[in-house]
C-alpha cells in the first residue's frame, strides 16, 4: 500500500476536526459549491458531489446525514486516464433542492452552483468554507518538494474569485489562473502556505510543512556557505600557483638572494607554504606585516617576474 501524500494526509486530518453545526454547514457549502452538480427541473432535483480522496468521501457522507437525516449513495469508479485513481461520487438521488438551498446555493451552468447570497459569515465558519473548499478541491506540494505550491481548483471565475475573496481576507494575497478545465486559486510562498494550514486548522500538517521548510533553509544555507568557502578555496589556490610560478622564475632567472629582504621573506615563505592563505601566512610571519602588506609584496615579486619575461 503506497504511503499518503502530504495532501492526503492534510484532508484526512481536516476531517477529524469536530465542529459547531454552523461550520459543519460552511465546510459543506465549499465542497457542494466546488464539487457539486444537480439536476432541478426534472423531477427528481438530485445532487452529486465527487471527489477523489476517500475521507473527503466520507466526510461529505457524514455531514449529509448530519445536516439533513439523509443517506446518500456512495458509487465507486476507476479514473481511465493518467493516475487511475478512484473516484468517490456522493449522491441524493431525490429531494436535494432543499439541501442546497439551506447551503446557500444556486443551480448554475452545467449543473454546477454559485453562492445565492454571498454574505460575510462568520469568524469560525469562514476558515470551515475554506477548509471544505480545499477538502473538495484542494493540493498541496510535499514540503520536501523543489517549490512549494498550494491550489483549490474552481469550475468557473465566480467560483475562483469567492476563494480567492476569502483567502485574501487572511491577507494571503492567493492568485487566480486560468487553467484548460477551469480556474485555479493558489498560493506559491512557503510562509503564506503555512498561514493557511493555519486558517483551515490542519495543525499537524503544519508543523511538518515548518520542520522541513526549517531543514530545507538551513541546508540551503549550508550549501551556500560551502559554495562561498568553495569559491575562496578556487581563488586562493590560484593565487597561490601564480605567486609560486613568479617566485620560481625569479629564483630560476636571479635567485632569490637578490631580492630586497622583505621580498625574499615573503618568497620563501610562499615556497615553504604553498597551499596556505594569505591571512595565515601573515600570521606566521608575527605582527611584521599584515595580510595587505603581504600581498603587496606578492604584485612586487610578480611585477619583477613579468619583467623578466619581457626581457627573454
């Protein structure tokens, strides 16, 4: 059995949250609005609502019966395209027309539904319609992912922009794209993610989604260091190897005995020492000179090699 998704986990730990029968209203009010599609006018005004996550499914079943003392049908069927997941359908096959007017809703194009009334509810059941809004239609990346994404697909811009509204009311600052099917809300910062998480009360989901961001930062961090370490390493090396080649043509050409002593001083030091920084050369000749002057030493002995070159 293939180990949850983080998304998964996330909807399965949603819908656990014991609510007040306002938010269980508002969670189901998202998942009809996003999921749904009836059938009025034609004498039997049912309703489906899909999903392909199993507790979803089942949340929606229960708050169903809750809500309404209905007994929806559960049908199964396998996905034939790309990933051949399951695809849970929970149906009224009857009398459904008061469900969704009770939800605040209204039959749209194509079976779908709007918001009758928009309004502005309350506190707790704002956070439960996004909650229901990302159990219906909802994902999210595995923190552990190269970039973090976060998304609730709509069926048509109403639907996009109500999301959208509500989110933003956290100050999230979620986006909409048009996709081929639909409409995507959706938030692409790690830390506006965990914001969410937060509104829709999935706690454990973000502690997980922190600890790796934490680790993926501090790697991140760590790797540029090494780079940056890397990178002095380069520079120093070959600095290194063109003082050495100086001095080795200077004491070739006229030996270093010739040299003023503080030139003959740093040369030998370079040759008694030749994968060591300046910094720490310095050190080793004691307060006599600093890492600037040395290296000033270094462009003298390379200024008298270069013109020995000159002069072949």
């Amino acid at each position: 059995m293939r180990p949850l998704s983080f998304a998964a986990q996330t909807k399965k730990e949603l819908t656990l949250i014991q609510e007040a029968p306002c938010c269980r209203r508002a969670e189901l009010q998202a998942m009809v609005l996003l999921n749904g599609a009836g059938s009025p006018g034609d004498g039997r005004t049912g309703l489906t609502v899909q999903t392909e996550n199993v507790a979803t499914a089942r949340r929606i079943y229960t708050l169903l019966r809750e809500l309404f003392d209905l007994h929806p049908e559960v049908l199964v069927r396998k996905k034939m395209r790309l990933k051949k997941n399951n695809v849970y359908a929970v149906r009224v096959p009857a009398g459904a027309e008061a469900v969704w007017r009770s939800l605040g809703l209204a039959p749209g194009d194509a079976g779908g539904f709007s918001l009758a009334e928009p309004g502005r509810p309350r506190a707790c059941c704002r956070r439960a319609f996004l909650r229901g809004a990302f159990l219906a239609a909802g994902s999210v990346n595995d923190p552990g992912s190269p970039s973090y994404h976060l998304e609730i697909s709509c069926q048509t811009p109403e639907q996009a922009n109500v999301i959208r509204r509500r989110m933003n009311e956290y100050g999230l600052h979620a986006k909409v794209i048009a996709r081929k099917r639909g409409y995507v809300v959706y938030l692409k910062e790690g830390e506006k993610i965990v914001e969410f998480l937060s509104v829709i009360g999935a706690h454990q989901a973000l502690l997980k989604f922190e600890d790796v961001r934490i680790m993926k930062g501090m790697r991140n961090q760590v790797n540029r260091l090494v780079n940056c370490e890397t990178a002095n390493m380069n520079k120093t090396i070959t600095a290194a190897v063109r003082q050495l080649d100086a001095i080795r043509l200077i004491d070739e050409r006229m030996g270093l005995e010739h040299l003023p002593d503080k030139l003959r001083e740093a040369a030998q030091l370079r040759l008694q020492y030749p994968e060591t920084n300046l910094q720490e050369l310095a050190q080793r000749m004691g307060h006599r000179v600093t890492k600037s002057g040395l290296n000033h030493r270094f462009r003298k002995l390379q200024e008298i090699a270069d013109r020995l070159r000159a002069g072949e």
